[in-house]
C-alpha cells in the first residue's frame, strides 16, 4: 500500500501525464493552496500531507477517490459513473457526459478583456451533460453583452470547430479565442462588408453594437451547445 506521500506523487504523476497540470505550481493553484505547502507534502513532510489536503485534490480532481486519497485503500482513479448518478431512464437526455469545466471564461464584450487570462489552466469539476461528446468542455460566462441568453455565472457548454474558415456556421453562437489571447462570446452572421475576410459579431444585448470581426485575428473557434445556468439547463 502506498504512503501519503506516494499517493500524492502518484496524483501529480497522473495529472501531469493527462496535461492537465505542467508544474508543482501548477498542482498547487490548481487545488487551493501554497507552493511551499504542496512541495513540502510531495517531499514527505508529515504536517503537510493533512486529510484536508486530500479533500482538497479530490473536490477539484473528482476522479480520485477520496478513500483511496486518505487511506491507501481501494482504486485510485473511480470509475466516472461513481462520480455523479446520471438518470437511468430511457428518456433521450438519460445519457450524460463528464465534461470538465476549465477556469476559463468567455466574455460578451467584444472590446472587453477576460476576467481570466493568465492564471494557469486546470480543471475545476466535471459536470454530467446530456448530449456532450468526447472533447467538449466548459468555461465560464463573463459580461452582459449576451443576456438574456448567456448571463454572467452561466456556464456553457463547447466544442471545437475545426473547419470554420470553410464553413462557419451563420445563426449559431460561438466562443471566438483571438490571437490576443481573448475569448469572446457572440453570435455570428455572415459580414456586411466582405464575407471572404470578415464575420460579423453580433450581441443579444441590444445596448451593444453589431461589430465586424477580421478572420485574421482569430485563433480557434468554438461552437456553443448548450447552457448551464444557476436553475439548471
């Protein structure tokens, strides 16, 4: 059986290896707590290696059991269908997927910088979505430019795009990362201008203005599926 100090690294391994955690730094952040702290406990410091620390990796890390993380017993890593009790019904919506949400966040202003921009990546939960596939994930919703439809707190559900510049997909909504670095959330309509070169970013927000948008300052583009609000889908 593993000690304290070997489940830990045998976390951190894993975490690494899946990318979603690249330092010891990283870990930390990405859990709550100190740099110092968590290298003290990867070093086998005993006054680090606190039960609070491993409830602490199993609330942002959902798939390590927690009894495994305290005590050494049982599997490390739980089966996904543990983790949340998705519907058993034969209704359409009964088939979920863990999707993990990213501390990341889409912004409704066009001109407006994420609340999130440098801090490292990782992820926050897993949530069960019905209709998700492999390769979707979450972020959050920042700015007013988007309500009614995506309100500030909602969480909404995307996934990639990989032939926009073909084909984008007029009518839907899109979380746009720009080569600045930004993610911005509109809906997209064919340009007034010139199709060939721009798109055209429009808000639900009527106080904000249609704004057009160069492809060329896009970096990646993400379609919306769905929302997650604080009642629910």
């Amino acid at each position: 059986m593993m000690n304290k100090q070997e489940r830990l690294e045998a976390v951190y391994k894993n975490l690494r290896s899946g990318g979603l955690v690249r330092t010891k730094k990283d870990f930390a952040s990405a859990i709550g707590v100190s740099y110092p702290n968590i290298s003290s406990a990867l070093n086998g410091n005993e006054a680090y290696l606190t039960c609070n620390l491993f409830k602490k990796v199993h609330s942002r890390y959902p798939k390590f059991n927690t009894n495994w993380l305290i005590t050494g017993e049982g599997e490390m890593i739980i089966d996904s269908k543990e983790i949340y009790n998705a519907p058993k019904s034969e209704d359409k919506l009964s088939h979920y997927e863990l999707v993990p949400l990213y501390n990341l966040d889409s912004v409704g202003g066009f001109r407006s910088s994420n609340d999130i921009m440098d801090n490292p990546t990782y992820i926050e939960k897993y949530i069960p979505f019905p209709g998700a596939v492999k390769g979707d994930f979450c972020i959050h919703v920042t700015g007013n430019s988007m309500t009614p439809l995506y309100s500030p707190g909602s969480i909404i559900l995307v996934r990639e795009v990989k032939g926009w510049r073909e084909y984008f997909g007029y009518g839907n909504s899109f979380v746009i990362l720009l080569k600045d670095g930004r993610r911005i959330l509109k809906q997209v309509k064919e340009s007034r201008k010139d199709t060939k070169e721009n798109v055209l970013c429009v808000s639900f927000n009527q106080s904000y203005p249609d704004e057009e948008l160069p492809k060329n300052m896009i970096l990646n583009v993400y379609k919306v599926i769905m929302t997650l609000t604080v009642e629910g889908f």
